[in-house]
C-alpha cells in the first residue's frame, strides 16, 4: 500500500512531508532542551520556508512549545534544575512587562519607523549578549582549568557595586534552588523589563531571558535552563490561547507534529544539557546568539529575492 | 412604393439576424469542455492534484486553459532601502483585485509581440500573467506600478500560486472543421477551500473565438473539515484543546522517559 507521508494542513491551508516536519521538531526540543529557549527563532522561519503562511507559523510554534517545554521542565525537574519560587515571580513580572510592551510598540508605531528601530535594537541587544556570554565563559573556563573552580556563577571584576546594591535592596530572601539570596523584587524588576523586550522585539524572550539569570540574578547554568523552561511553558500557553481566539491562525495537526518531534527532543536535550559544563552551555548559547544576530544582519543587508512582504495579522 | 422597399428592408435584416444567430450557434457547438474532477476534496492526505480538461476547438484554433481563484484584497510591504543600506519593509499599499490562485496553461505564445504597447497588443496578451496588471488596482497609487506588479506576480510564482506554462496544451488536429485538445491543471498543494473557476478559451490568429467557464470547488472533508469548523467556529474551545493536547503530549513524554532512567 502507499505510505501517505504527507499531511493537508487545515488551518494553514497547504500541504507538509510528515518526516520533515518530525525532524524540525526533534532539532528545535533539542535546542530547547539543552539551552531553556523556545527555540521559536530557529522554527518559525524554518516553517516560513516550507510554505506556511507566517502568522500560522508563529502561532503553531508557540503550541508546540507549549509541549516541549512541558516535557523539557519535567526532564530538567528530575535533574532539580528547576527553580519554582524564582520562575514564579520573573514570570508574574513578565506578564505585567509583556502588557507594558505592547502598549509601548503602540506608540511606537504611531511615531513611524518603529520597525527599523526594533530591528537595529534586536541585532545590536543581540550581539551585545552573545559576544559578551562568548568573551565571559571562554575566560572563565580558561580560570577554572588553572585553579579549581568554586562555584560556577562567574563574578567578573569591577561588578562589586552592583552586588553591594543587590545587598542593600529590601525583602531579601532565600532562593534554596539556585542558591542564592536577593531580594524579590529583583526577579519580579527583571521580569517585567524583559517582558517589555519581548513584546516589543515580539520574541519569546528565551534569549534575553537566559543572560538575565546568569549575569543578574547570578543563577547557576543548569538552573538558568530548567527555570527558563518553566517559564516558556506559561508564557506559551497564553500566546496559544490568545492566538487561536482571536486570530485563528493556530494550526493543530502542524503542532502535533512538531511536538511528537519537540518532545522527545527536549528529553534528549535536558540529558545533554547534564553532561555539559555551565562554562561549555553558555558557549554553545552565545555562539547560537551570534548565529541569529549574523543571519538578522544579513537580511537586512542583502538585497531581498522579491520586493514585497505580507504585513503582519493581515 | 416606400412601403415595399421597407418591407424588403425588414425581411434582409432579419433573416441577416436570424442568419448571424445561427452563425454564432454554430461556433459554440464547435467547443466542447470536459472536466474532471470537477470537484476538489481536500482530506488529510491531500497533497495537491491533477485535473485532467479535454475537448474540442474549431480546427486552426489555439487553445488556452486557466486555472482562477477569487479576487481578493492584499495587503503587502514594499521593501526599500534605509540610510542606503538597510533593507526594510516601508510604505504599506492595498492590492485590490488579485486573483489568490492563477495557473496558466496554453498550446501557443502568449506574450506575442512585446515591442508593441501594451494597449495593441492582441487578446491573447491579455491572458497571459503579465496582463493581470489592467486587473489589480493599488492603493495608494505608487509611483512605479509596473514593478510593483511584476513582484507581486514573481511572490505568487515562489509561493506555486500563480504559473505560466506554453505549449502544454495538446492540440491534435481533426477532421478540418474541429481538432480536440487536452491539457492537465496542476493545482498546488497549498489550496485554500473554495471557489474555483476552469476558463477555456480558443483563440485564432491572437483573437478570442470562442469561451467557456466551468465553476470547481475545493472543499474540506473529512478531518481537516472537522478541525477548521472547530477552530473558526469554537475557537475559544480549540484553543485549549490544542494547549491540552500539547501539555499531555509533553507530560506523556517525560513518564516514559523517567520510566526509562528508572529503570537504569
């Protein structure tokens, strides 16, 4: 009999290779799995190119998220990778940054060019982060193989005063997981200002988020990731949710797909994740950041293929 | 002796009428289309389809066959350059009249003599792709129509939307008065349900003779049609079984992997 490996989309109206759309799911967890990130940068433009309408893309990427990063918080909870008390309040200040944003590129938009100023914003914040992640584990893993390293939350120099000011801040409490003190509202201000990113950059915040914890909150690699899993998982649902409410655009057989894929892949991933060293995943990240940043960078460099684009929520 | 004269006059126009009628009967009886199918079925293994139009054209005619979807309005950025090197999107414009789907197929040269004004050019012309440019009106007027339609017509073709294909009707010549004629519609995978129309046109010498138009319909059946009504008709219920869907599949995911470690 004849194997259907191909699968009608209904929502997004076209036509997919099941085995394709399984192996783009299984990279994608896999990525998430190891580095706490959606991963929404790497597939959304992936499933652009093999003939989904954009805002199907976006909106079925974020409901499979919603599995692998269900599975992934799970894997990395088995391994106490996950921080509850501090996902908690970094999210609850996303949520309240995340509705900030959106009002903020409002605005934007009116004054004209908010695009350009996003983009730019995006490649430079970008570039920022990963050279910075890149420049910071190498050094640091140089250090650990000369003396015996202590502990794997790096303190680079002339960070003092940023750290006497965590001091002095009020409500300082225990955070038994990651293994530090501070004080709340430092999860719930570093929430809310990457939540205002995120809407803005309209990205799922993984990116910005990760750097956030390691160098602010001065969290340990593997519980960066796991927390940054957890978190994604809620931030997901609710774009879900909303997307397929009010826009339609949400297309169920193409995210069960890619979470049959994505959810063994963060399985895998979390496993991974566990062999490597905090130093060894922040350089893979930071490589991965500067990847995005050159291929941003690029496009708007290079002349494009046609002249024309689909306006956003058409 | 007027009244004669009329009568005479009268007489010749109608039966030039009647006479002229008959010569029109005649001509449409020398077209005959088939279709099939005539139905699209978009199930859960569609992956586009073939359909087959056979038929027949006055003998020396040319035959061209279009595949149209619905007019529908885009909206689209034009992408421009800023500070001279940063590509962006800009200016937003409104495309009115562009057909979703417009696959062309033709046993002869659409594009007939180019050094000619577009104006001149024969009726065949304005079968042709490039002709859809008198159809699509663009809001606000832009400066560089032109290029602006020839994008739209190369994003269309990327997207497997629109083609244009020559010499890929068959025409078997005849008996002298018809000769029949076959061509074969490719309709793309990615189709959305709907309204479709067959456009068979045989043209002589660049002039259109004779046309006929056969409505098809792609419609959802089965899953895809369970799960499209379920999205745009209970979406708020979708949403959540998706996001459900999705947490047990994740859930289901990390019990038989645990499972796996604990055995170790």
């Amino acid at each position: 009999m004849h194997v259907p490996w191909y699968l009608y989309l209904p929502i997004a109206g076209s036509s997919v290779n099941i085995l394709l759309v399984l192996s783009l799911g299984l990279l994608v967890g896999l990525l998430s799995g190891i580095f706490g990130v959606g991963g929404g940068f790497l597939m959304t433009p992936l499933l652009i190119m093999i003939g989904i309408p954009p805002t199907v893309a976006a909106a079925s990427d974020s409901n499979q998220i919603v599995g692998a990063s269900t599975s992934g918080t799970i894997a990395h909870f088995r391994l106490g990778n996950v921080d509850f008390k501090m996902g908690i309040l970094l999210l609850i200040g996303g949520v309240i940054g995340g509705t900030v944003g959106v009002q903020i590129i409002k605005i934007l938009r009116q004054l004209g060019n908010a695009d350009f100023l996003i983009k730019i914003t995006y490649v430079l914040m970008l570039g920022f982060i990963g050279s910075y992640m890149l420049m910071e584990s190498i050094q640091s893993l140089k250090k650990s193989k000369k003396a015996v390293d202590i502990s794997e939350a790096p303190v680079p120099a002339g960070e003092s005063k940023y750290a006497m000011l965590v001091k002095k801040l009020p409500f300082q409490t225990d955070f038994t997981r990651s293994g530090v003190r501070l004080s709340i509202l430092m999860p719930l201000v570093l929430g809310v200002f990457v939540g205002i990113l995120a809407a803005i950059m309209g990205v799922g915040g993984g990116f910005i988020m990760v750097p956030v914890m390691v160098y602010l909150l001065r969290m340990p690699m593997h519980v960066v990731v796991g927390t940054s899993l957890f978190q994604i998982l809620f931030t997901c649902i609710d774009v879900t949710i909303m997307q397929a409410y009010t826009n339609h655009t949400v297309d169920f057989v193409l995210a069960l797909l890619l979470l049959l894929g994505s959810t063994v892949g963060a399985q895998f991933g979390a496993r991974i994740s566990k062999k490597l060293k905090g130093e060894q995943i922040k350089i893979f990240l930071a490589i991965l950041v500067l990847l995005v940043m050159v291929k941003m960078l690029l496009g708007l460099l290079l002349p494009p293929k046609v002249f024309l684009a689909y306006t956003g929520g058409h | 002796m007027r009244w004669k004269t009329l009568c005479i006059i009268s007489v010749l126009v109608v039966a030039g009428i009647l006479f002229v009628q008959e010569g029109i009967g005649l001509c449409e009886a020398g077209m005959t289309v088939r279709i099939e199918p005539s139905t699209l079925l978009l199930g859960t293994f569609y992956r586009g389809t073939d359909i087959k139009i056979t038929g027949t054209v006055p003998d020396g005619c040319d035959v061209v066959v279009r595949f149209m979807g619905i007019e529908k309005e885009l909206h689209l950025k034009k992408k421009g350059k800023v500070l001279g090197l940063l590509w962006m999107n800009l200016d937003t414009f409104k495309f009115k009249g562009v057909p979703n789907v417009c696959l062309i197929y033709s046993s002869t040269r659409l594009a007939s003599d180019t050094s000619k004004a577009k104006e001149a050019r024969d009726e065949a012309w304005k079968l042709s792709l490039e002709a859809l440019e008198n159809r699509i009106g663009i809001e606000p007027e832009p400066k560089d129509r032109s290029f602006l339609i020839k994008e739209l017509i190369k994003m269309k073709k990327l997207e497997g939307l629109y083609l244009e294909s020559e010499g890929s009707v068959t025409v078997v010549s005849g008996d002298g008065e018809q000769r029949t004629f076959e061509a074969h519609v490719n309709v793309p995978s990615s189709l959305t349900p709907g309204k479709y129309v067959i456009e068979v046109y045989a043209l002589r010498d660049g002039r259109i003779v004779e046309t006929k138009t056969t409505p098809v319909e792609a419609k959802l059946v089965g899953f895809p049609a369970f799960l499209y009504n379920l999205a745009f008709n209970h979406a708020l219920l979708y949403g959540l079984l998706a996001t459900m869907v999705a947490i047990a599949g994740g859930l289901l995911m990390g019990v038989i992997f645990g499972a796996g470690k604990g055995a170790h």
